[in-house]
C-alpha cells in the first residue's frame, strides 16, 4: 500500500489506515480480527480515542495477544482540557494500549476559542502533553475538531505535529486548511472518509480523498474484515471517469439532507448545538452504537426536542437543509 509522510511526526503512514470508533461495537475476538486484517493488508496506523469507551483496550489486547505492537503507529486523543487531567489520560492510554509509548496524541475535539485558551494555559491540557513528550510517552501531538476556520487558526501557533479534521466529497471545507498544514508541514489526518457512512460506496470516497495530496492518511472506521479488505483494496487503483460521475451522483443526491458540520447554523436561540444532534443521530443509525449514542444524547442539556422551529438556523446554512424537519426527526428517533 502506498506510505505518505506524516508531516514533521516523519512517520511513513499508509495512505488508508483503521479508525477505531466503530470497535467499541465489537468482542475482543472480533476486534482482534479486524486489526490482523488490517495489518496484513498494508495498514500500519490505528487512531482510537479515550472517548471510544472499550476502544482502547480492544487495540492494546488485539496487538498484545498478535505481537503486532511495531507493525503500527498508534494515534489516540483525549477531550479533557486540564493539566491533570490530561497527565492521567495520557497514563490510562499507555495502559489500555499496553505500551510504552504513542506515536501521536491529539486533543480531541476543539470547539471554541474559549477551549483552546484553557488547554493551553499553564493548567492546561497541553502542558501535560508536552512533558510527556519530553519524558518519551508520547512522540508527536496533535489536535482535532469539526470547526475549519478554529483549526487554521490553531495551527499558526506552530505548536502541533498534526491536525485531524472531515474530509469526504461531501465535506470540502477543510481543503484551504489542508493545504495550510502542508505547507507548514504538519501532518494531515482525514476522518469521517466515508461522511460517518453515509457514502453507500465508500471505496469511492477514498478513491477521491487520496487525489488530494495534501492528505497524509485517510482513517476510515471499520467494524469487519470484509471492510478492511474493501477499503485497503481501495487504494490500489485511481478513480474512474465512470467512477468520478458516481462520486458526483451520490454527492448529489445526499445534498439535501447531509449535515457538514461546518456550524454556520449556530449559535441556535434555544441553545441547542444543531451540528451534533445529526452526529449522535449518525452514530446511532450508521455506526450501530445505539448505546452509546443514546447515553452521549441523553446528557445534552439542550436537545433536539427543545427546537421551536424559528427557522434562524435554516436562513445561515448554506447547503439549504431543512434543518427543522430533521431537528425533528433526531427527537423522534431519541425520544427526547
């Protein structure tokens, strides 16, 4: 399979790796299947979460029980913003993984200005990062988010190894970002490849994500062997012209009701964060993690139910959802 260079980490990744969210869904067994068939079919990078629940430990005890641990580059991230809180995340990821080291840690999910100041002040999650850099814990840090314009910003500090962010051909915001990190030789790091599933052919999508280069390595999340096997095969051959009128056809017809998350909807008057409704939706029905879907949802202190159908967000959204009939369905299909 094809190796590009992670930006400054200097690491050979594979153009398509394996994303670790959907894992969580799995037993140990199956887990372990998946990341052997990964391997052996050319892949050398998992990305995984604190967030994922069991994920982590799936991924330590898969490379465990296989001996597998330096076939691979191993990327995780964590939400929590604190000093200390981050010292002992990074700990508990070096556990479940069961290694001595990661190659990347990312601060997972930056929202807001607000979030980026609080992890990198002198109690922040950023210092902790840094000194286990210094101490060999981890080898390269790294950032994510959904927000493109938040993320350039970020990224003049100079301060990050990666950046990780949607890309798909549904999903094109990130491209000025992409391009920024290039040239300031930072790593680039695809996810939602396949737009959370919503891409019947997801080989296709990778087909054009892998034209851009720019990108460093694509993560789609697999939950199988045969989807391992389907989208590293996928990286073998370039885009068809038949393939590229695919592509634009299922672009098409996804348009009217496919949230980017670009969040020009926001800020919603009932307080309702309309851009992750659609994800735990998502989650739920593409993903199968009901569970945790439905647990994530139940702790959002605005939900769907709490829209009274001003109509605010539908005049800012520049692909012309109809945000308040799917505001609807997310409340119907969580029952809140």
């Amino acid at each position: 399979m094809e190796k590009r260079r992670l930006g400054k980490t200097n690491l050979e990744v594979s153009i398509v790796s394996l994303g670790g969210i959907p894992l969580q869904g799995l037993t140990q067994e199956e887990a372990t299947a998946v990341v052997k068939a990964a391997i052996e079919n050319g892949v050398n990078f998992i990305d995984t979460a604190r967030g994922y629940t069991i994920s982590e430990e799936l991924i330590g005890n898969a490379l465990d029980e296989l001996g597998m641990r330096d076939k691979v580059h191993l990327a995780t991230k964590s939400m929590v913003r604190t000093y200390e809180g981050m010292k002992r995340e990074i700990e508990l990821s070096l556990k479940t993984l069961k290694t001595d080291f990661i190659e990347l840690y990312q601060l997972h999910l930056l929202k807001t200005k607000e979030q980026y100041d609080e992890v990198m002040s002198d109690h922040g999650a950023y210092r902790a990062l840094l000194e286990a850099k210094q101490e060999g814990k981890i080898l390269n840090i790294g950032y994510t988010g959904h927000d493109a314009k938040l993320l350039e910003e970020i990224l003049d500090s100079k301060l990050f190894d990666t950046v990780q962010f949607p890309y798909n051909p549904i999903e094109k915001q990130g491209e000025a970002l992409f391009k920024k990190a290039n040239e300031n030789d930072m790593g680039v790091i695809c996810m939602k490849p396949i737009a959370g599933g919503s891409f019947e052919k997801g080989e296709l999508s990778i087909k054009w994500i892998m034209e851009n280069s720019n990108i460093s390595v694509i993560i789609p999340g697999m939950d199988s062997v045969v989807q391992v096997e389907k989208n590293t095969k996928a990286s073998e051959t370039s885009l068809t012209e038949e393939e590229r009128n695919e592509v634009y056809k299922i672009v098409q017809d996804l348009g009217t009701e496919f949230c980017r998350r670009c969040g020009y909807c926001l800020p919603c008057p009932q307080g309702i964060d309309i851009p992750t409704m659609f994800l735990f939706e998502a989650y739920l029905k593409r993903y199968d993690l009901g569970d945790w879907a439905q647990d994530r949802y139940s702790q959002v202190e605005n939900p769907a139910s709490k829209c009274v159908k001003c109509g605010i967000c539908e005049t800012r959204c520049p692909y012309n959802l109809p945000i308040i009939n799917m505001m609807k369905r997310v409340s119907e299909t969580f029952g809140r």
